[in-house]
C-alpha cells in the first residue's frame, strides 16, 4: 500500500506522512504506557473531551490533561529517534 495518508492526531498534523511513516506512528503509540494510550485514544480517536475522559476514566482534569501532555511528549521523543 502506498500513497499518502494525514495523520489523525494534531501533534502531527503537520506531516503528510507516507504508508511507512504512518505505521512508525501506530508503532509509537504501542509503546506507551497502556493507561496513557488509553488517555490518546480516547482523546483523538473518540472525540473524547479532557472533562468527559476524566469522568470514564474517575480521575481529576487535571490528572487527565497532565498525563495527556506527558503521553504527547513521550511521543514526539519515540518518534525522534
């Protein structure tokens, strides 16, 4: 498969990544601790607010939007290397 494909997640809505590129980025996502893929997934792939998964997942919004930002740095440093 090839052709190019735009990544769903804003951190890298600057990119038109390539097939590869874009299993790079699955990839990545694996690699994170399951509670903060879970925190990604329900944001950017749900729809998800950070209100609404503080409520599912019985944290603080403050807990959720800091795990998110560790989760998006945790990304861009994998995806670096």
């Amino acid at each position: 498969m090839t052709g190019v494909q735009t990544c769903a997640l804003p951190i890298y809505k600057q990119y038109e990544t390539d097939y590869d590129t874009n299993i790079t980025i699955k990839d990545a996502l694996q690699q994170l601790k399951p509670e903060h893929n879970e925190l990604i997934y329900l944001l950017e792939y749900e729809g998800y607010s950070y209100k609404e998964i503080a409520e599912l997942t019985k944290q603080s919004l403050e807990n959720v939007k800091i795990k998110i930002f560790r989760a998006r740095q945790q990304l861009r440093k994998i995806l670096k290397d």
